[in-house]
C-alpha cells in the first residue's frame, strides 16, 4: 500500500479554475506544422503511429467498443487540424478479447513488430497492469483512462519505471462525495445499515471498502460485505444475499452494466428497494445503461465519476455536441468511456508537442514535471505514480431520464440529489 500518499487531501473533491478551449483547438493543439523530432522521424511528415488493445469483443467489449470510438474521434479532430506537429496521427488497435494474457501479446507486437511510437492504454484496471509492465519494458509512455486501481500503480514495473499515466480520477476517491454526503445529514436522519457487494476485480473492490470503513465512522451498521466472482452466473446468490438484509444503502462494487443489471433484477424479484443506490460503474454508461434497465428503473441510481455530459466545459460541451451529432442520441447517453479514451489522446498530444517528438523518454519526464494540462474531463496533473492529483470527484443521478450531478451539493452544476430511489417500475 501507499502509505506514504494521502488519501482524500481534497484535491479530488473541487473543480480547477483552469479554462478550457473548445474540443477543436485542444485536439488541434501543436498542430502548427513545425517538424517532429525524436524516434528517428526528422523532419519528415510521416504519420505519427500510436498502438492500443482494446476489449473489442469478451466480457469488456461494450466499454472497449466505446474507448475505440473515443480514440478515433480525438485522431480524427487532431488529422482534420492538421495532425500533432504537422505530421498525421495514425491509431492500431488490435483486440484484445477483454484477456489479460491477449493484452501482453497485443501490445508485445505494437512494440516489437509494428514499433509504433506512442502506446494508449487498454480498457480495466485488470488489463492495464500487464499491458503496462510490457509498455515499461520497451520504454514507452502508458497514458490511459481506464486503469485507476491502486494495483496499477502499485505495480512493480511502475514503482521502479514510472511510465503510467492515468488521465481520469482515482478510483479510490470516486465514493468520497458520498460519503461526505451522508456525514452531512443529521445523525438522526442517516442510513442506519448499509451492504457492499462487490465484483472480485480491483477496480471495483478499493474505493467500496474505502467507503465502508468511512460510513462505518459515521455509525452506519454494515449488513453485508463480501466480494463474489466477476462472473454473470455469480451474480445472483449475493444480489439475494443482501436483499435478505434489508439494508437502507447497497454500495455496489461493479465494473460494468451487465453486474448493475443483475442486482437491480434480482432486488426487484425480492421486492427490496434499497434506500440509496450506488454502483461504481455502470450507471455511467449512459444508453447502454437504459437499454439494459429501463429508464423507470434507472430513476435513482448513483455512480461516481469524473466526468459527464453536462459537465460545464467548453472543451467537454463540444464534444458531446460532436457525438451526438455523429450516432445520435441525447447527451445523457454519452458513455463517460468516450471522453477518458478522449482525454488519452489529448495529454499525448500536449506531451508530443511540449517535446517537440515522439521520445518516450522526454515524454515520460514532461508528464511527471508538475505540468497540469486540459482536457474534456478537466485538468490534469500526474503525481509521482502516475494518478491524476486534478481530477475531480462527482456523483451522478438518474432522474426521469436524464443523467445529473449531484453531488457534491456546493459544486457548480449539482442539482439536489433524490435522497430515495423510487420503486422498481417492471
């Protein structure tokens, strides 16, 4: 464990002052057509290769599927303001079934055969931390989204190369506003139990137990807490489990929507509403959600996170309009995926153009430098490991079918939360 690093210090907790420009001028920054330097590529205007596995199909694939569309709408804005340095930014993205021993393969050939010159991250912590130990072996830069668990940075081949970069919120503080709700209610009118189940994957076990032991401060009685297999099969006896409880809270550790949508089914044959809903992902997935659950039954749920739709940033507003206009849908039903697997390639960008080339050596040393940068999630600032120091803590609500912020409650843009979540409607 990092015992050497503060936990909620409250930087995660408040929205930098920082201001953005519109998604276009982001991704077309250091496109001013100077010549790239490092990776042996001169002056030449050959296109700058970055390499990526994907869960493109398996048990990550509704989230893979959406990072490769974030991905290739960020190289698609950066080629059409004239690519990063004047030179054209080609993506490869091999799949990598949402296994981890495929992610080691994938990303040994995007180095070793195909020699790409910058690498993005894959989709779960699960699969970062291999892919990342391979990225360190050959001397890359690892930006990436989706790998916030403390076991991602904790790695060995991080602790001694220092080569992750992980532009979204720590997952350890994602549950924080939350619990800072609850220890802003009366004592009398508190939850008085709460359960936390949670999906054997290290994404979803930390920031649920984090939120345990602090609830547990405020005189919340746990009822249930155990971890079950990341298996749909086992999703059933544990979701029954705590519906025998009857507790007023279920922090729910889940990693995807198809975990979400078995315990909601499972509660609602058991006839039990829980009070307050929270699930670590899931609920963030914007239509996918809906489609699995229904939007009565969506109407209450919680999920932490660092970004969404309505988030108040030039930068952020420009790009749900850019994806609305090009697969439909309303902005609620932006998946939070698209704007980290967007937020990847704009730290890269600024790194590249900051460096002047593709050396992963300067690029490493420029994103540990204290720099903070812009992206559609907000600033960024990378620590000694790799974790987002800027990142912002947010809850968001289902309500009517629109997806809001609710807490934290000062925050600009939180609307006041749905303190009890309505019956099952199906």
């Amino acid at each position: 464990m990092r015992s050497h690093r503060p936990r909620f210090s409250g930087k995660a907790l408040v929205l930098s002052g920082v201001a953005f420009a519109s998604a276009g001028v982001l991704a077309a920054c250091g496109s001013s057509g100077s010549s790239a330097s490092g990776s042996g590529t001169g002056g030449s205007k050959s296109p700058i290769t970055i390499g990526a596995s994907l869960s493109l199909t398996g048990d990550f694939s509704a989230d893979g599927q959406a990072y490769d569309t974030g991905y290739k709408l960020w190289a698609a804005d950066v080629n059409a303001h004239g690519g990063i340095l004047g030179r054209p930014v080609k993506l490869t993205v091999l799949n990598d079934n949402s296994s981890a021993t495929q992610v080691d393969t994938n990303y040994q050939t995007l180095f070793s055969q195909d020699h790409v010159d910058l690498a993005f991250g894959p989709f779960s912590s699960l699969l970062t931390t291999p892919a990342s130990a391979v990225a360190a072996r050959y001397g890359y830069a690892f930006v990436e989204g989706a790998g916030g668990a403390p076991t991602v940075f904790d790695s060995p081949a991080n602790e001694a190369d220092h080569n992750v970069f992980d532009v979204s919120l720590p997952i350890i503080d994602e549950m924080q506003p939350f619990v800072n709700y609850i220890a802003s209610l009366p004592a009398s009118q508190r939850p008085k139990t709460a359960a936390y189940p949670m999906a054997n994957d290290p994404f979803a076990v930390p920031p649920v137990q984090q939120a345990q032991s602090e609830l547990q401060k405020l005189g919340v009685r746990t009822v249930y807490a155990k971890i079950f297999p990341e298996e749909v099969a086992d999703y059933k006896a544990p979701a029954d489990q705590v519906a025998a409880t009857g507790a007023q809270v279920v922090v729910l550790g889940s990693t995807d929507v198809p975990t979400v949508q078995a315990f909601m089914q499972a509660f609602e044959q058991q006839h039990y509403t829980p009070k307050m809903f929270i699930a670590a992902a899931g609920p963030d997935q914007g239509q996918a959600f809906l489609s699995a659950v229904g939007q009565g039954n969506a109407d209450g749920m919680m999920v932490p996170d660092g970004w969404y739709p309505g988030y108040r940033n030039a930068a952020s507003e420009a790009l749900v309009s850019e994806y609305v206009k090009k697969y439909g849908g309303t902005a609620s039903s932006v998946n939070a995926d698209i704007a980290e697997a967007y937020s990847v390639g704009q730290v890269m960008n600024q790194a590249v153009t900051a460096t002047g080339g593709t050396d992963n050596a300067k690029i490493i040393s420029y994103l540990h430098s204290g720099v903070t940068l812009t992206t559609v999630q907000g600033p960024v600032k990378f620590d000694s490991l790799g974790e987002n120091a800027s990142s912002a803590a947010f809850v968001f609500q289902w309500r009517s079918g629109v997806f809001d912020q609710v807490l934290p409650s000062a925050a600009a843009g939180s609307v006041a939360i749905l303190a009890s979540k309505p019956a099952w409607t199906s």
